[in-house]
C-alpha cells in the first residue's frame, strides 16, 4: 500500500528471482515506504522469511528427491544380487540333497558289503577269559562239538578265532566274546541252526550264546524289532529274522513280510489283536 498525496493507492509488487520471491512497499523509486503502518510491515518481513524458508525447504526436497534416487538405484541392485543369492541357494540345497542321497545309498551297499564279508563269521558268548590258553581255535574245535552234541569225530573247520578287540574285562564281569569265521559257510549255517534247535546252550556251568557276527549298523536295525518279536512270542505266532533286517510272519499258510517293527505293529492291529482272525491277504497288506 502507498500513499500518494493523501490518497491511498494499491502497488505491490514482486521483486524477486525466480527461486525467492521477496515482498516489498515500494514509493515511487520501489524504496520502502514510511508511511506504513507497523502491522503491514510485519506482514510484509513475514512473508519474506516464509519465502526464504519455502526456497531452502524447496532445495531440501530437491537434494532428497537425488538422494532417493540414488537409494532406489542401489536398492534395485542389491535385490537383483539378492535373487541371484537364492537362485543360487536354492541350486545348492538340490546338490545337497542329491549327494546326501547318493551318500546314503553308498553307507546302504557299503554296510551290505561289510555284513557279507562276515557271512562266514559268528560271535560266541560266555566262554570265560582265558581259557582258550592262547591257542582260540584249538579250544573251540574241541568245546563246541560238544556244546552242541554234534557227531563224535566231527571236525569244525575254523580258518580264525579270536577275542573281540575290546578290553579285557576286571574279574566278575561279562567275557569277551569269540569272533569265530568258518572255513565254510555251509558248517557256519550248520552250527547256528543246531545251536537255535537246542536251545539254551551250556559249558561247565557258563550259559553259551551263539549270534551271527553283523555290523553295528545292522545290529541296531535287528535289536529294534525284540518287543516285536517278545509280543509274537506271547500270541503264539510263527516268526523269523531273516537278513539283513526282516521280520518274516507266518499265520494260516500265509507268509507276511515287514521291513520296520512299526508294519507288524500296524499289522496286528489290523486284525484286532486276534490271531484266530482271518489276516488280509498280502494284495491288500501291500506286503
């Protein structure tokens, strides 16, 4: 507002660059005027500072616009490089799995090869330490014949005997056993079928236990089916273990095979714990 002669005319004006625009009262040379009044003045360096302050506000926003792009250029980059991490993970994870499979069929056939190789071999329990005096295979040439009853005159043709390789048990404690391989595998079937058919075994007084001789793995697979086996046992049904751990069941001229003690579980119990009952047929067991 500018005062001319006592006359009120209106005269604002924008003197300014492009960024800033500045208000000014302005006379006839764009001095600032005296005759405004105080409040207008105020109005007018207001606005001025709210200029000043929208024009460094507006440069902020243009920094944080570049800025923001930046960002989203390395953040782009740094998905694409973060999908290619889990494509490659995820490749990696399917090698796994392929050689922990591969790894675990060669631990199957190695162990398949480790039991046939002690397919000749049995371990014979309860022979107290040290009475072999050094010579093992002499010892049991002469005790297990008769341990057994086996023919007078009859010859086991041993081609090693020895102590597990445990440590010599303290007086008192459980012995060694022998790790006995036969020269034939016929005569090794021969005296572990006599040893089952008579039973307990005894030799002066020291109870005699005659096992095939299987690798830890595979006596840990067998071991799991003895509550299995216990129950058949008490109801009266026909069993047997056969290599390397399966559980063979005979019911009513019907022949049933189980690979884990959980099948012959699930198997009884579909017969309703009942052994007078009709099994389902092999078709229908998926046996």
């Amino acid at each position: 507002l500018v005062y001319f002669g006592g006359k009120e005319e209106s005269c604002s004006s924008c003197n300014s660059d492009s960024s800033s625009p500045r208000w000014e009262n302005e006379n006839g040379n764009g001095v600032l005027g005296g005759g405004l009044p105080a409040d207008v003045k105020n109005i007018l360096a207001m606005l001025n500072k709210m200029t000043d302050s929208l024009a460094t506000l507006t440069n902020s926003v243009e920094e944080l616009e570049v800025v923001n792009k930046d960002f989203l250029c390395h953040l782009n980059e740094v998905e694409q490089r973060t999908g290619a991490v889990e494509d490659e993970l995820a490749e990696e994870k399917k090698r796994v799995a392929a050689l922990d499979s591969k790894i675990a069929i060669l631990a199957q056939r190695l162990d398949d090869q480790e039991n046939r190789a002690r397919r000749n071999n049995l371990r014979i329990l309860g022979f107290p330490e040290q009475m072999e005096k050094g010579k093992p295979i002499q010892f049991l040439q002469e005790v297990l014949p008769k341990t057994l009853g086996l023919a007078d005159g009859m010859q086991l043709e041993l081609e090693r005997a020895h102590r597990s390789l445990a440590p010599r048990p303290a007086a008192g404690q459980w012995p060694r056993p022998f790790i006995v391989r036969f020269l034939r595998f016929l005569v090794k079937e021969m005296v572990i079928r006599r040893a089952r058919e008579r039973g307990a075994l005894d030799w002066e007084g020291n109870k005699i236990l005659i096992f095939p001789d299987l690798s830890r793995e595979l006596q840990e697979k067998r071991r799991k089916f003895m509550e299995v086996k216990k129950h058949l046992r008490d109801i009266g049904v026909k069993y047997g273990l056969f290599y390397p751990a399966i559980l063979k069941v005979s019911m009513k001229g019907n022949d049933y095979s189980f690979n884990t003690p959980n099948e012959v579980q699930d198997f009884l119990k579909r017969l309703g714990g009942s052994v007078d009952g009709d099994p389902p047929s092999p078709q229908e067991d998926k046996i």
